[in-house]
C-alpha cells in the first residue's frame, strides 16, 4: 500500500488530502501537524476549515484511510510521498521584510524530512506550498546533506495547489489542470509519474500537465499574481467610473464579452484579500527584483499598490459622505471575510476597512454568519488602543438587522448571498437620518435601496446626487 503523508493540516493540505483519500481507497494517507489545536479540530465535528462538501468527503474516509495527527515525525518517516503544504507567509522583519517568503516553517518541515531520512526509506517529496522559485532547489540541497549516512534517497516535485478558497472540494474533483514540475531524469521522470498515478485515479490525463521544477514554482506565483492583476485593474477603471458617471458593471460586462479578454474576475469591488493573492504578486515582484528586473518588479508591485488605494478610497467616500467625520457614529459593517462562502479573514479588505474606519472614531459593528466574535476582535484589535476602548468601539452582532439598528451607515465588504435578499425597508427603518448604504462588493440593488431613502455608494457606479457635491475622494 502506498503511503502518503503531508505536513500541514491546514485549508490547503486538509481538503487536498481528503480528497486524494476519497478517490484512492488504496493509499494510505496522514495528515500531520505540529498544532495540536489543528489535529484535534480534524478528528471532531468541527472541522478547522469551513468548505462547502468537506465534511463529507472526511466522514467518509477518516477513519478508513485518512488520519489526522500530531505524530509528525512517524508518519514522516513511514511515508513513500510526502506532501509540504505549511503555511510560507510574508516576512515581518529582516532582509526582503514586507515582500519576500517567511521560509522558517517551510524549512522547520524540510528539516522533519531530512531526519526520516535515517528511516533509510526512499522518498518522494512534494511541495504544495506557494514558494518561491528555485526553492525545490533548496530543498533538494538540504536533503541531501542529511541523506548522507541513511541511504536514503528523494525526489522533489512541485505540485502547487490552484484550487479557490469557497470551492476548494469542487476544484479539488475537477480541476481545470494539476501540475506537476519535476526533474528531468531517470529518477524525476519515475517520481513524476507515481505522482501523476495518484491524481490519474480521479483526473483526465490530458489535464495532468508535466514541466520543469522551476516553472511549476513560477506558475503558481502568476497565476494568482494575474489574477489578482485582473482586480486591480478593473478597480482602477472603478475609480474613473465614479468620476465620469460611467457604470463599471456595464464597461466589464462589454469588455468580458472579448474572448481575448473574457469576463472572470472583472467585479470590481473594495479589493481583493485572502492569504495568497498579495503574498504571491509580492513575492513575485521580490524575485523581479532579485533577478534584476526593477521595472518589472515596479509592474507588479503597482497591482498591490491599487490594491491599498481602493481600500482607502473606499473609506475616505464612508467619512466624507458622512459630513467628514464618523467620530461616535454606528457604522455597521456586513462582511468580515474574504469572500462569500469561507471563513477566512486573512487580507479581508473588511480588516482595513474596519481599522480605517476605527482609525477615525467610528463605532462599527460587524456580522458576518462565518466568521466567530473572537476572530473579528482579533482582527480589528488595535496595538494603540486600549483593551477596553477597542472592545466599546466593535460590536459583534448575531445578523445584520442587529448590526444595523441605530447606525448611520451600513457597509457591505464581503459578497454573502444572504445580503442580496436582506429586507432593508427593515434595516432603513431602524436607521438614523440620513441613512448610508456603502456597497463595497455590488450585492445591493441600488435603484431599490435609493427608492426606500437610502443615500448609496457602490463601488464604480454612477454616484448619487448626494454624493456629487462632496469634495472629490480620489
Ligand atoms: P495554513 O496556515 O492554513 O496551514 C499551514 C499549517 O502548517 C498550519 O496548521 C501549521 O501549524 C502547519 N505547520 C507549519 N510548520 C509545520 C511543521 N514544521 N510541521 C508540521 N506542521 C507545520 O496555510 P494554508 O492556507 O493551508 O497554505 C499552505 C500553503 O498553500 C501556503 O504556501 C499557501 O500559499 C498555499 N496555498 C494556499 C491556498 C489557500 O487558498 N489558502 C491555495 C493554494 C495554495
């Protein structure tokens, strides 16, 4: 039987791995982590990561052939394929701080599989994290500088993960394309393979695409670096939507129906988050950088750039509707993740938007139907401010009629479908005068709410007669 183990039980190495124990009833597959908090959250009924199918896929194979566990360095050493799917977050501080990979867990993992090399068994090792590129490179290095005594031996492969947060099972069963970079030799070919045998189970050959270490590195880095490039630069067309009365649903949708173009990720918005798009367009602009390329490290530095300014023009428009000041005011936020669909709060916009309008006295109070009080407050904690004022200053509130009664305002940040659908006659009502809606995600319908007496933002739609005598925001 063929044994799989992965390190990192996190929102990429759980579902990817349950998914492989779905589909391969005859491999053997652990999940290994050195939080046990994780673990143990993997072995109840409340899985750490909340995506749609998920539970399910788990019920069925833990248990049968999927394990969670803390034992990491067992089933390491036990392991014939050994996944690497720990977190490669920003650097904080130091060389490349703000732009380069935080490779410490990364290499804390690396270290856990040079040790099983004295298990004298031979490995085959994957990287599913988003690194940088050259880093198998590394790894291979390391490797062998401890395989030295054991006999072991390793192949390293680079199998980034593409799959989106919100749809990560879906994507997992049918993914548009896996990838797998490998070494062009005897022994890279043969690991390529057994890995490729693995997804074969399940996937079309035609989409299991081979190619070298290194491109598999960079793909991962530019498809997101693209993708959230998209986004950026629809926002941008945003901002000059609002100043000219042009409607940016309507110059995205002409514009998508461009096949060269196409008409994914084109909604514009408050701007993108998640833990991979700003940490992968900075990581690629740092090897730009690194490589020589200032110009094309200035280019992709520029998508994160427009990134922050849509974040900040969006709450320059809430304070400065609002007769420039917000100080005291209830403003409620609907939205605290991501995106719709996921728990996740990592680079929410909402996070910036909620210190902004923190930053300026406001009172906002936040629901969001995933994610929990404790993350919120987390989240919007302010080193400056005292624990007592920041607690008064954030409110949690159990739906968004609750956060919204007695606010001035009420911003949309993440795009639930349940906000759609809200009855805002309700919400108006228990508003003050005037009442602010400011659609950071374009779930409101804005001929409605304006109809009801709602004064209304929407990111890149013509503004309202309110808001056009306002001093410019851009
Ligand atoms: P995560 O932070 O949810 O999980 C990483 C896990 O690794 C944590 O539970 C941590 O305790 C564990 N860990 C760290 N060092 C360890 C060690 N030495 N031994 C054992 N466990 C260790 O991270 P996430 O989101 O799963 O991301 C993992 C990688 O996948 C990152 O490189 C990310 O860029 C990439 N990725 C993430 C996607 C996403 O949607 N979250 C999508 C595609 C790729």
């Amino acid at each position: 039987m063929v044994k799989i183990c992965c390190i990192g039980a996190g929102y990429v190495g759980g579902p990817s791995m349950a998914v492989i124990a779905l589909k391969c009833p005859a491999i053997e597959v652990a999940v290994v982590d050195v939080s046990r908090p994780r673990i143990d959250a993997w072995n109840s009924d409340r899985l750490p990561v909340l995506e749609p199918g998920l539970d399910a896929v788990v019920r069925a194979c833990r248990g049968r052939n999927l394990s969670f566990s803390a034992d990491v360095d067992r089933h390491v050493a036990d392991a014939d394929i050994v996944f690497v799917s720990v977190n490669t977050p920003t650097k904080a501080r130091g060389l490349g701080a703000g732009r380069a990979a935080d490779l410490a867990y990364w290499e804390s993992a690396a270290r856990v599989v040079a040790a099983a090399s004295r298990s004298g068994k031979n490995k085959i090792v994957v990287e599913k994290s988003a690194v940088p590129v050259r880093t198998a490179e590394a790894m291979e290095r390391m490797l062998l500088a401890h395989s030295g005594g054991g006999g072991a031996t390793f192949q390293v492969l680079s199998n980034p993960e593409f799959f989106s947060e919100g749809t990560a099972v879906r994507d997992l069963l049918c993914p548009d394309r896996v990838l797998i970079g490998g070494r062009d030799t005897d022994a890279g070919r043969s690991a390529v393979r057994a890995l490729r045998d693995v997804y074969a189970h399940w996937v079309p050959e035609d989409r299991i695409v081979t190619t070298s270490l290194c491109s598999a590195e960079l793909s991962k880095l530019a498809a997101n670096a693209l993708l959230a490039q998209r986004v950026s630069s629809v926002n941008a067309i945003s901002a000059l939507c609002e100043a000219t009365g042009a409607d940016v649903s309507d110059v995205a949708r002409a514009v998508g129906w461009d096949d060269r173009v196409g008409d994914g990720f084109l909604n514009a918005g408050v701007g993108f988050g998640g833990s991979s798009f700003q940490k992968d367009v900075l990581r690629l602009a740092y090897a730009c950088e690194c490589n020589g390329l200032p110009e094309a490290a200035d280019y992709w530095r520029q998508v994160v750039a427009v990134n922050e300014y849509q974040k900040s023009r969006f709450v320059r428009r809430v304070v400065s509707s609002m007769f420039n000041t917000v100080a005291g005011k209830k403003v409620a936020v609907l939205g605290f993740a991501f995106k719709k669909g996921v728990g996740d709060t990592r680079e929410s916009p909402a996070v910036d938007v909620c210190r902004g309008l923190l930053g300026d006295r406001a009172h906002v109070s936040v629901y969001d139907p995933a994610v929990s009080e404790k993350q919120i407050r987390r989240d919007t904690a302010s080193p400056a401010a005292a624990k007592a004022q920041a607690h008064q200053q954030v409110l949690v509130a159990r739906d968004a009629y609750e956060a919204a009664e007695g606010a001035h305002g009420l911003c949309v940040l993440t795009d639930w479908d349940e906000f759609r659908t809200l009855d805002y006659r309700r919400i108006f009502d228990g508003m003050q005068r005037p009442a602010f809606v400011f659609d950071g995600r374009g779930v409101v319908d804005v001929g409605k709410v304006r109809e009801i007496g709602f004064v209304v933002y929407s990111v890149g739609k013509p503004l309202d007669p309110w808001l056009k005598g306002l001093p410019a925001v851009a």
